[in-house]
C-alpha cells in the first residue's frame, strides 16, 4: 500500500509498556494485510508480465496495433514511463510484504534504529516515490493528449522535470515533515503534521481527479475539431473514433479512481480517528487495489495482446512509429476514407485495405 501512515510505522516508537493482547492484534492485522498485498501485487506482476512479454511479429508491425488509439509516438513514450513506475513501485510493495511477513516487521520496543526500521524506510520511500511519479506522469498524458491534439507538444525537459524531478521533491518534502524531530520522536505525531503528510502524497492523487477529466475532455473536443477540419466532414467513421477516444479516457480515469480513491478516504478516517474496522476494511481495499495500478493501466493504456497482429516487448527501444507514417491527408485523399497511421500524434484509425475497393 502507499500511504505516509507507513512513514510513521518506521519510526521507533520506544513503547515497553505495550499491551500484549494489543500487540498480538495489531500484529495479526498487519499480517492479514501484509499477506493480501503479497498475493495481488504477485497477480499484478504475472499479469504485466503476460502482457508486456515479447510476442512474435507479423507484417513487421513493431509497437503497432490495428485497433488502438492513443499511442502515438509522443504518448508511447509517457506510457512506458507510467508502467515503468509502476512496476517498479508494485516491485517494491512486494518486497517489502515478504520482509514483513517473515516477522521483520519493526518492532514497537526497540530503542535504537535496527535493519527493520531502515528497511521500513527505505523500502517506503521507494513505493512512495514510484507511486508518486505515477500520480504525476498521469498529468502529463493528459496534458500531452490535449496538446498533441492541438499540433503542440510538451517538451523533453519539462516532462523530466514534471515526471522525475517533481515526485523526487514532493517524495523528500513528505518525508521530512515526518522525521524532522528524529526517528525517535516521529512516532507519535500531531495531527498538522499528519495532515501536512497527506496534503504532500495525497494531492497529485486529487489533482488527477479534478483536472485529467478537463483535460481528457478538452482533448477530445480538439480531436474532433480536427477530424473535421482534415476531411471536411463529420460522418459516422469520424464519431465512432471521437466516442472511441472518449470511451479510453473513461477507462483510464475509472482504473485511477478504483485504485486511487480508498487513499483518500483512509486519509479521512485516520485525520478524523475513525473506527476501527473502517480502517482496516479500507486497509485491506488499500492492499488489494494500489498493487492493480500496474495492470490496469497495461490494460488502460495499451490494451490487450492482438489476436491477428502480435507485437513486441512494449519497452522495445524500436519505435516503428516513426519508421511507417502514413499522411492522413494523402492517404484520405486517395481512398476517400478516414485512415491514419499509428504515427498520427493523438488520432489513430483502424487501418483498412481499401485496394480492392
């Protein structure tokens, strides 16, 4: 799971007086979350896995598909950078689960910092890290989507600097307002500073929520105002492909939602000191759905493996995409049919064999 609330469990607590059956409760909860997260970031990993894995080719169509939209050059590029941080960040979760579970789990009566409490810390940092950089490479494919559909696109610099840099900051901010007073003295914090601790790891998760859907929409209105203006007309080939962009925007933000939303609703319980069992069933929900970040967004973003036209590794170094472009204005202008090539920037149609017509 990535939450701040972990920052705070790396901390040494320097508790002698702790009630065993107490004790022995959290740790059987700890356990039960511990193993549920083990299970689904393993289903999560195969699943990437089985997909990302290298197919065979036909037709030399490399990182290419008859069907998919939305994965032109430009977006392939922030769309192996999302499931990159993303299964690097299930590969921590899951490392750190079986740490835990081996009974490594830091321990309340320590004095001093141990291999459990570092490991606690960096293994933390690290899926705090990932996931962050995953709320903001979010960002960027809307904001890519929507200037890709206006002929502009976001510079190499300000991605790195928005996808890499930015989470490198908020990740080290979120930190530091936990364990400025000392490992042995962050244990217990006050409710500013767990309130300041959310706001840093929760707020890309908000952002997304609030501004990718009016981006999402904003670039497909411009999608649509360019089908237009490319062919002159607007027939039931150029609304089946705007309605098929707004249907992957749908799916993209219903998967952030599903993974992202019990998140902020812990947030909620553990600031407004909730029951019990709603933080655990949260918890749990926590376990299960932040791990499927990674596959669903294979899924979201790249689809499923073709039938017809396989393809190779997705993180391929070959981009056919700039290898086989096809201009959708000559090629319209020829057949006398919406076509366009997987190189077209937001815009890709399915492509068909008209030579026999």
């Amino acid at each position: 799971m990535a939450t701040s609330a972990f920052l705070s469990i790396c901390c040494i607590a320097n508790e002698t007086d702790t009630d065993e059956s107490t004790e022995a409760g959290r740790k059987l909860i700890g356990h039960v979350i511990t193993i549920v997260s083990i299970v689904f970031c393993t289903l999560s990993l195969v699943s990437v896995l089985y997909l990302t894995w290298p197919r065979a080719e036909a037709a030399r169509e490399i990182f290419r598909s008859t069907s998919r939209i939305l994965v032109g050059p430009n977006l392939n590029s922030i769309i192996k950078c999302l499931i990159s941080v993303d299964i690097l960040a299930v590969i921590g979760l899951f490392i750190r689960s079986c740490v835990w579970a081996s009974q490594k789990f830091p321990d309340r009566e320590a004095h001093s910092m141990d291999f459990p409490h570092i490991f606690c810390v960096v293994s933390s940092l690290w899926v705090e890290f990932f996931f962050m950089c995953n709320h903001f490479w979010h960002m960027i494919y809307g904001m890519e989507a929507f200037m890709v559909a206006n002929n502009r696109e976001i510079s190499g610099f300000m991605k790195f600097l928005v996808g890499w840099i930015v989470p490198a900051i908020a990740t080290a901010g979120g930190s530091l307002v936990i364990y400025h007073p000392g490992f042995h003295k962050c244990y217990h914090t006050t409710l500013l500073v767990r309130s300041m601790s959310y706001l840093i790891y929760l707020g890309p998760i908000l952002m997304v929520f609030i501004f990718n859907p009016l981006i999402f929409y904003q670039a497909a209105k411009s999608a649509k105002k360019a089908l237009i203006w490319h062919y002159g007309r607007y027939t039931s080939s150029e609304r089946k492909l705007v309605d098929a962009i707004h249907v992957k925007f749908i799916l993209i933000m219903t998967a952030y939602v599903c993974c992202w939303l019990p998140n902020l609703v812990s947030a909620i319980l553990q600031l407004t000191n909730s029951g019990r069992d709603a933080k655990l069933a949260v918890w749990v929900l926590m376990a299960v759905l932040n791990p499927l970040q990674a596959v669903l967004g294979v899924l979201v973003f790249w689809g499923l493996p073709s039938n017809n036209v396989f393809r190779r590794n997705i993180f391929s170094s070959n981009d056919s995409c700039n290898e086989s472009s096809v201009s959708v204005i000559n090629r319209s202008s020829r057949s006398g049919r919406s076509t366009a090539s997987e190189s077209e920037p937001l815009i890709s149609f399915k492509r068909r064999d008209y030579s026999s017509k």
